[in-house]
C-alpha cells in the first residue's frame, strides 16, 4: 500500500505544474539559493490544503458549485497575473544579477500562493489519501499526517532538483538575452495554459 502510495506521488510530484514552473524560473532568474527557497515555498503551499482534507473543507468546494468556482477563478486570475508579470520582467523570470536582491520571504509568499490557490489540490487530497488508508486502521489521522509528510518531502527533493538544475545552466541563458526574451514568452505561455486548464477544470 505505501509503495503504491510512493509511486503515484512520484508521478504527481514530477509531472509539470504551476510550483514546477516557478520554482524553475527561480532557479533561472535568481540563482540555486532561491530555487531551493521557492522549493521550499511550494511545499509549505500544500500545508492548507491537506489541513482542508484532514478538516472536511475540501468536500465543502467539492460540494458547493459557487465556492468551488471562486477560489477557482481566483487561480486562474493569479496565474494570469503571473504570466503577465513574467512578460513585463517582473515574474518568475525577472533576472537579478546578485541573486540575493530578493528576500527570501517574498519567495516563499509568491510560492505558497501559487500552490494556495487551487482548488484541485484540496480535491485532490480529499480523493487521493482515503485510497491508502485502511479501513481498520487503527490511527486514521495519523495515518493520513504520516503520507501527506511523505509527498511533501518528496515535493521539495524533486522541486530542489529541478530547481538546481535550472540553477546549473542561469549563466548560459543570462549571458543571452534572446534567449531569455524566448524563456519568458515560454513561461508567461506556460502559465496561461495552466490557467486556461484550470478555468476548464471541473468538480
């Protein structure tokens, strides 16, 4: 049951998403010591949405139509607002040359929204979880804290690799403005797609 529950958080954790992307971005604008923060950052953004499972919340947007296309819109109007940012320099690829000159904090706020706002990660957990908890499990919720720990963890390793590795090439993409132009169209695209995505998204 636990490998099973390994493998599936895998292939959610690296499959490309809107944290995916931005810690990406960081790693490319700013550096390996932002990238590993924005990681961070993401991770924390899953914090509410499993406590929205654990609480019962996420059957309330499951259930309610209008709270449920609320915080939806909210995202999708979020990461709008992230590609336009990204297109005016401003985003995710706004590079910095002393990747220091963002705090940390500002990192990990723009992160934990960017995970905050969407409404499938709460489904998600909701639906997910349940599957690997048996029905004579003796501790449910402490059952339910052990996994969700586990595919945090393995959000931040995977986000830190991805992260580093865009870390690894800043140097090549700075010292080539066309190509950076190309990287932020690509991303500020990115990001109206998993908009778009979410905008059509369904209960």
């Amino acid at each position: 049951m636990t490998l099973a529950f390994l493998i599936t958080s895998l292939i959610v954790c690296v499959s490309p998403g809107t944290g995916v992307l931005y810690t990406l971005g960081t790693g490319l604008s700013r550096g390996s010591r932002a990238s590993v923060v924005a990681a961070f950052g993401c991770t924390l953004g899953i914090c509410p949405h499993i406590a929205a499972a654990i609480l019962g919340l996420a059957a309330v947007l499951h259930a309610s139509a209008v709270a449920f296309q609320t915080f939806k819109y909210v995202g999708v109007a979020y990461l709008l607002l992230m590609a336009w940012s990204t297109l005016r320099e401003r985003g995710a690829l706004k590079v910095e040359r002393q990747t220091g000159a963002r705090s940390d904090r500002q990192v990990i706020a723009t992160a934990i929204a960017i995970n905050l706002l969407n409404p499938k990660l709460s489904i998600f957990f909701m639906a997910f979880l349940p599957q690997f908890i048996g029905a004579s499990e003796p501790h449910p919720m402490l059952r339910m804290l052990g996994l969700s720990g586990a595919f945090m963890a393995m959000t931040f390793v995977i986000f830190v690799g991805y992260g580093l590795f865009a870390a690894s090439i800043r140097d090549h993409v700075v010292s080539r403005p066309r190509v950076l132009t190309w990287m932020r169209r690509a991303f500020a695209g990115a990001f109206v797609a998993l908009g778009a995505k979410l905008a059509l998204s369904e209960r």
